[in-house]
C-alpha cells in the first residue's frame, strides 16, 4: 500500500504531505527539492518504510500544497514550514534526508535547532557555490531589485504552461534528467501535474516560485548555521551535475560532523540516477 496523504497548517496555508505509516518507529523526514514533489522520493520511502516512520512534505508552492497568496517564495518561509511540520507533529528527534533546495532549508533548519535533528542527509544542497554567491552581490542593491520586479512582472503575465497531452509532459521530463528510466519518469510526471479543465496537462508548482528574493541571510550567517550542526552530516553530489562540491570549493571547512561523496554517471537527481548505491549508503549511515 501507498502513503496517505495528510495536511497541516503554516502560516495560514494548508500544506500537504503524506505518510507512509508505522507511527511507532523513528521519524524520517524526506524533503524535495525546487518544482518537484514529494512523490519523487517513494522508491526511498518504500525501501525505508518498515524500519522507519517516513514522511514526505510538498513544499508551499509545490505539489498538492498551497500557492503563496503575495508569489514570495523564501528560503525563511520554508525553514518556518519545515519547523512548524516538525513541531506539530512532534517529530523530534527526526532524522531528515533533502534534495537540492530541500537540502538547503534542511541545513537551515538544523543549524537553527541542533538538538532535534538526529542526523541529516543532503543531496546538493548548499545553494549557490561562493562563485555565484559573490557574483550576485557584486550587482548594485537597485539593480538586483529591478531584476526582481522585472522578473515578478513576467511571472504574472505568463499563465502556467500547458502541454496538449500528457506525453508531451512526459516527454519534458525526461528531457529534465537524462538519466531516468521510463517507468521513473512516468512515476514522477504522473504526480507533477494537474489535467486543466480544458483537457491539456501543467505542472502542479507555482510559477511564481521560480523568481527568488533578491536578498537572503548572508554568507557569512548561512556558514554560522552551517557550523552549529553538531549531529551526522552526509552531503552527496552527482559527477555529472551543476552543482559546486563543497570539497572543491571550500564549503566543507564550514561544517564539523559532515563527509562528502561523489556518484559517478549522476547528475543533480543522484537519489534516481543511482538509486541503488545511494540506498545502500543511506542505509549505512543512518
């Protein structure tokens, strides 16, 4: 049997999330990454699913979750959300597996409150590498809020995107991740999108998420948080990705519990591209 899907409420939106039973056992807490979904990590729960009580949010913005009513997506507001789904539910002390942007709020999260993580796992999950960081910042205060409103006004006058068929869907997502199988990509378009009313297919994400604020806590800050971490880290990177490996760019010296491992043949979505390798460490280390 599959999960069931549950809600809870932060900061007066209904979010999603569901639960794959067995109460009794230790919480796990899977959390996406941007325009995904917390269905992506069903192949992850099904192997977990009867040593652990596992449950996987959809982020505001995201999934079967609430739009953002203003279109503002920061990376505050899901560190809020994670904690209030934490809190609620009284999963502390939970053990958290993320993705991508979930890895970042993850990280966040768990520098905010060390205590009430048991260890945490992060799938490219730092954010943008120092390269980025400091590329952005180098951009005069006007001119990163210009972009920022230029961007917000585009977002608004483009209706979210439709693709005649359900096919055509599929076939964008397979265009995403080269590294998919069939039966993943399938699996991952079949909860990505909605059928409109008048018959064609869109993504059930927010548009809107895709325009970040123009400014977020600091660098500095961020590596403050990084280093209040005191439970065991695991950081995964794919080989094949865009993501900046904090061995290589200096981010590891932030962190005092954390490893690091690459994945040959893998791109940004190493828990699909090598799933059964990556089960196998997860499994190891938690």
């Amino acid at each position: 049997m599959g999960p069931t899907s549950n809600s809870y409420i932060s900061q007066r939106s209904k979010l999603h999330y569901v639960d794959w039973g067995n109460a009794g056992a230790p919480p796990l807490l899977l959390v996406h990454g941007g325009r995904d979904h917390c269905r992506n990590w069903d192949w992850v729960a099904e192997e977990l699913r009867h040593d652990w009580h596992v449950i996987a949010p959809d982020l505001r913005g995201h999934g079967d979750s609430e739009w953002s009513t203003d279109g503002n997506y920061t990376l505050q507001s899901y560190v809020y959300d994670i904690a209030q789904l934490i809190h609620q539910k009284e999963l502390s002390p939970v053990t958290i597996v993320a993705h991508s942007m979930g890895g970042n709020i993850a990280l966040r999260y768990t520098g905010t409150y060390p205590e009430t993580v048991r260890k945490l796992v992060a799938i490219e999950g730092l954010g943008m590498s120092p390269k980025s960081q400091a590329e952005t910042a180098a951009k005069p205060v006007a001119e990163r809020w210009q972009e920022w409103i230029e961007k917000k006004r585009g977002a608004s006058a483009r209706p979210p995107r439709k693709y005649k068929t359900f096919a055509d869907a599929l076939d964008r997502m397979k265009g995403e991740n080269k590294h998919l199988s069939d039966i993943q990509a399938l699996h991952l378009t079949t909860h990505a999108v909605n059928q409109n009313e008048d018959g064609t297919f869109s993504w059930k994400f927010d548009p809107y998420m895709r325009v970040w604020w123009p400014f977020d806590t600091s660098a500095t800050e961020i590596q403050e948080l990084w280093s209040n971490i005191t439970c065991p880290t695991f950081l995964c990177y794919g080989a094949d990705s865009w993501a900046s490996n904090p061995l290589e760019d200096g981010r590891i010296e932030h962190f005092k519990t954390a490893t690091v491992k690459t994945y040959q043949e893998a791109g940004h979505w190493l828990h699909h591209d090598q799933f059964d390798e990556f089960i196998a460490d997860l499994r190891a280390f938690l």
